[in-house]
C-alpha cells in the first residue's frame, strides 16, 4: 500500500479573475522527493506557500497523514522551509539562526544545544557556528538555512529555489549535498525549480508544471525519454519534433509519415489510430551522422553550423521543411557546413505526441 504523506484535492488559487493554480490533484509519498517544475508563472510557488500555510487555498483541501490542514497556521505545520533568499538573521551566528526555530517552539537550553549541534554536523558548518551571515560563502549560507530547516525535525521540507542564487559549479554541488542528504534522513521534500537539469538530478519524480496544471508527473527517466505532451519536450531539455501522421503499424512498431514525406519507424502508441496528426520526438544525443543513408529512419538534410560546446559538439542541420540538431563527441570530426549527409536514429530512441 502506498503511503501517501501529503495529499492536494481538488486545490485551487485564484487572485482576482487570475486562476494560478487550477484543481490540483496530487500525491506526495512519505520520503520521496519530488521536484515542481515549471517556467514562471506556472503556480509552483504558490503551491509550495499553500503547504507551507504562508497562502490560502482557495478551493480544495490540503492533507498530511491524512490530517486537514487548511486551517492550521503555519507554524503549526512541522514543515521546514528553505528560500533562495536564505531569509537569515545577519546579526546572529550561525548557531543562533539554526536555534531560532527552536526557542520559537519553547525547547529548553540544553536540548536546543545539542540539537542545533546535529544539525550543523549534518551540513557540515559545526566549525564555523560562531560566525555571522555576512562571513560565509553563498553556499554556506545556504548550507545554514538549510540547517535551520531541519535543526527542528519536521516532517517535510519544502525548498523554494534555494540553489538560484548560487554559481554554476557550487549549485551543482550543492544538488548532491541536498540529495544525499534526502537519501540519508528519509526526509519527504518538496523542491520548486525552473532549472530542468536541477530537477532531473535530484528527483525521485518531477511534476512539470504550466499555467496551473500538471502536464506530466513521472520518474526523471520516463519524463525526459517519453514526454507526454509537446510542452514538456521542448521544456525539458532539448529535442527535435517532427510533423506528420500514423500510416499504420507493422512489428510492434508505428509507421509515421512526415509532412516532408519521409517515413519513421518509432516506438508503439497503441492508442494513436492511423490518420492521427502526431509529432515524433527525438533527443539530439540519440541523432547519428552519416554520408550513407541507414536503411530506417534516414532524413537527408544539410549542415548548417557545427558548435563546439566543451563535452560535445552541437550540429545544426536543416532538413526537408525542418530544422533539426544532433549532438555528437567532442572528438569527433567537424561536418562543414553545406554537407550534404543523412540524420538516423532508431526506432526505440524515438517517440510519438499528440501536437
């Protein structure tokens, strides 16, 4: 039986005749961590400041273990909360900041010492407790409202962009603290992101959000290797879609006839009937490059750019009506532009959407 931690039926949030949110159904199991994911505008923040109890719902219900909190302020609540911000107090320590929680819910001394302690050892600040904000790093200070998020043992965590503020190799870094952390505590988290990348790192699944609804909520795998719609295609990474219509099936897999006239052989979608407008979606590192054509799946087109981004090459190619991009090793040969060669992936790498 799954055990579901927190529980939104039926939530919605307006502001005035803007509807943010829009009848939100969602379940979230105990000690998984699930990214909301989304451009702005979306509704992932206000979701997040509906549980936290920071914002209303205006319709629907809110559970934790299976309790109604809609009416629950949220200090209340048992949830730990980390902003980009990190929202610390500048004229405390460290320690001072992680406690505040604490001598807000009434701990004694001595416990709030050596809980404060844990949480500190747990982000590995315990050596720098006697310092203020303004003489960390940005990591640190994240570490730090982290720390405070967590120093009073609540039930859920839920993070609001908390790495947006940090530079590329410290944010990455900071995704694998947080992860471990996760795996190490069995914590249930929360996070909101508009970075794809961050959310397929970190995640046990990923709500991808737009315009107050859920496109897809699945595994990081399934969501990147087959979107459902062709807003989380083009938003998660990138991909090349190509126009056409189901021609039928043969061997377990679907024939499709591109607005160019070419045919593709792409996984089975059963439900899809012959006749049916599709798009077919193929990532750019799943593209191979060759002067001859293969014997499926082979579009002629020309190169148009070749880029050289540090781990791979990224190669524009324009195709019959379609404009298309394959990534290949760094080491590889360069196509000059103009050449005339042939873009082929396989069956398997392929899959159909609706447009």
């Amino acid at each position: 039986m799954v055990d579901y931690h927190i529980r939104l039926d039926g939530v919605t949030k307006t502001f005035g005749a803007l509807r943010v949110v829009d009848n939100l159904r969602l379940d979230i199991v105990r000690g998984e961590f699930l990214s909301l994911l989304g451009p702005s505008g979306s509704g992932k923040t206000t979701i997040l400041m509906m549980l936290a109890g920071f914002q209303d719902a205006t319709e629907g219900t809110i559970y934790v273990d299976g309790h109604m909190i809609n009416d629950i302020p949220s200090h209340r609540r048992n949830m730990g909360v980390v902003f980009q911000s990190y929202a610390l107090f500048p004229h405390m320590t460290v320690a001072q900041n992680v406690a505040f929680p604490l001598k807000m819910r009434g701990v004694g001394r001595a416990e709030i010492a050596a809980r404060v302690n844990r949480a500190l050892d747990m982000v590995q600040l315990a050596a720098l407790s006697e310092r203020r904000p303004a003489q960390l790093s940005g990591g640190q200070q994240q570490r730090v409202a982290l720390a405070r998020a967590l120093v009073f043992e609540p039930g859920v965590v839920l993070m609001d962009e908390p790495l947006g503020a940090l530079d590329k190799q410290l944010r990455e870094q900071m995704q694998l603290d947080i992860r471990e952390l996760h795996g190490r505590l069995g914590l249930t988290i929360v996070f909101v992101t508009h970075d794809q990348s961050e959310a397929l790192t970190m995640s046990d699944r990923i709500a991808v959000f737009n315009k107050g609804l859920i496109e897809q909520i699945d595994t990081p795998r399934m969501i990147y290797d087959h979107p459902a719609t062709r807003f989380v295609a083009e938003f998660i990474g990138e991909t090349n879609l190509m126009e056409g219509e189901i021609a039928g099936r043969e061997g377990g897999e679907a024939l499709i006839r591109l607005d160019s006239g070419d045919m593709l052989r792409v996984r089975d979608r059963a439900e899809f009937d012959a006749g049916r407008r599709v798009l077919a979606t193929v990532r750019p590192e799943k593209v191979e490059l060759s002067e001859a054509p293969a014997a499926i799946n082979s579009i002629p087109v020309a190169v148009t750019d070749s880029i050289y981004q540090g781990d791979h090459l990224r190669v524009q190619l324009q195709g019959p009506g379609q404009r298309l991009v394959a990534r290949r090793d760094r080491r590889a040969a360069e196509w000059t532009p103009g050449a005339k060669i042939n873009a082929t992936f396989a069956p398997e790498d392929c899959w159909v959407i609706v447009p």
